[in-house]
C-alpha cells in the first residue's frame, strides 16, 4: 500500500506519494501537515531501472526509489528557484559553506576534519547534495533527508558563505576562482533538469552561484588542509578558533 506525506523542506511543502516505508522514515524530522506545493511519485518500473544502472554501488530497492523520488523533486524546483546541487554543506556561524567535487575526492572527509576540529560549532546541513535557492541576492542552502550513503544532514536553511572545489594533493593549497573559472566547475555538479525551461532556471541560478566566493582547494587529510580552508572561506583565525574548540568524530 502506497504511502502519502508531505514533506517541508527548501522552504516549500512537497508532497511524496512512496511505496515502501522507509522513505517516510528517513523525513521524519521534515514532515508537515500543511498543504503541498507541488507532489512527486515513482513506479516500480523506475525503481527497477534504478537498480539496474546503480554499477558503483549495491541498493536495495527503497534506496533506489529514494534516489527516484530525489531526482523528480529535482526536475520541479528549477521553477522555484532552486535545484539539488553536488556537494558536501556545512553550516559554520550562521553561514554555509559547500564543499564539491566528483564523488570519491574527499568531501566527506574534508567536513569530517571541520566537525572533528571545530566540534559542535559545525553542523552538516547535508552531506552529499543539499538543495541551494536564490532569495533576492542570496542564495539559501538547504538540508534535505536525502543525504547520501552516510545519511549526514539537518533540517535549516542557512545563507551560502562560500565554496570550495577540492582536488586531491601532495601539498595542501587554496586559490581563488574567478566567476568565469568556477561555471563550467559549478555547472557539472548541478542536476540538469530535462526540461528547457526547467534548464533556463538552473543556468541562472548557477551564474548567481558563481558570483559567490569560491576557492580550489588541493589538499590531503591534515589539519592543515582544512586550516587553509577555513581561513580562506570565514576570514577568521584558525588558531583562535580552535584554541577553544571541542572537537567531535562525526
């Protein structure tokens, strides 16, 4: 039997119609009773599909109709002014920070040194790919409960401070991007809706996601990796904020 629930969050009420269980589960902590903005839906024919090309990693089938739900919430809100971004998100004094870069290049761990440095002063907005909204001149980055294999995320909404593309490297560097530089960089961590119209939306976002600071970070697993970052990124004193700092393991 199908399960009807509405969700909130990117600041908007989606209604998800699922077929297993476990997807209600997982948005416990955004569930809502208000009306829906708009709803999404998969079928077993999808969910198959998904199964079928998942190459790089074992689902089981609730993963997989997660994955569907997420990409159909993905094709809608390109005309809300949002879309589903490739990046680990973390919320450091009021403001966001995203971390992107092909999977399997170390965001998770990169965030793991925040949280394990700074401690409580970090939370993890989303670990894999957080929805970014455009409000006026500001974009939003949101939580969702779709979050990746570690399942790291929390239900806010918080004003993007900043973004880091990261490459592995022998030796920890940061280099500012210049708004020309960081679209095409941007641009293939986006989701591309199949939609033109759909499309137009999300390439405007994105150039609005360029005009925000934005560094490439080479870097390795050290302190000093996530040192530079954070330097360049809060403007703030490394050895000042973590003189006092409580660290955690995620």
């Amino acid at each position: 039997m199908k399960k009807e629930f509405t969700v909130r969050f990117a600041q908007m009420n989606i209604g998800i119609c699922a077929i297993y269980d476990s997807m209600e589960k997982c948005a416990k902590d955004y569930l809502t009773d208000k009306e829906p903005l708009f709803s999404v839906f998969t079928t077993e024919e999808k969910i198959q599909e998904e199964l079928q090309n998942a190459t790089s990693c074992k689902l089981s089938a609730a993963q997989a109709e997660a994955l569907c739900l997420y990409r159909e919430i993905a094709e809608k809100i390109p005309y809300y002014d949002g879309v589903v971004f490739h990046g680990a998100a973390i919320e450091y004094g009021g403001k966001a920070y995203i971390f992107t870069a092909p999977s399997g290049t170390g965001k998770s761990t990169h965030i793991s040194l925040w949280k394990r440095f700074l401690g409580d002063r970090v939370c993890i907005i989303n670990g894999d790919k957080p929805i970014l909204t455009r409000k006026d001149s500001e974009i939003l980055v949101h939580g969702t409960p779709f979050a990746g294999k570690e399942g790291w995320q929390t239900n806010q909404s918080v004003p993007l401070g900043g973004i880091c593309i990261l490459s592995r490297g022998e030796k920890s560097q940061i280099m500012k991007v210049t708004p020309k530089d960081a679209f095409q960089r941007l641009y293939l961590q986006t989701y591309k809706p199949y939609q033109r119209e759909a499309m137009e939306h999300t390439m405007s976002l994105v150039k609005m996601l360029c005009q925000k600071q934005c560094y490439s970070l080479a870097c390795d697993i050290s302190e000093e990796a996530c040192k530079i970052s954070f330097e360049a990124l809060t403007g703030e004193s490394w050895e000042e904020a973590t003189a006092t700092g409580k660290g955690e393991n995620v």
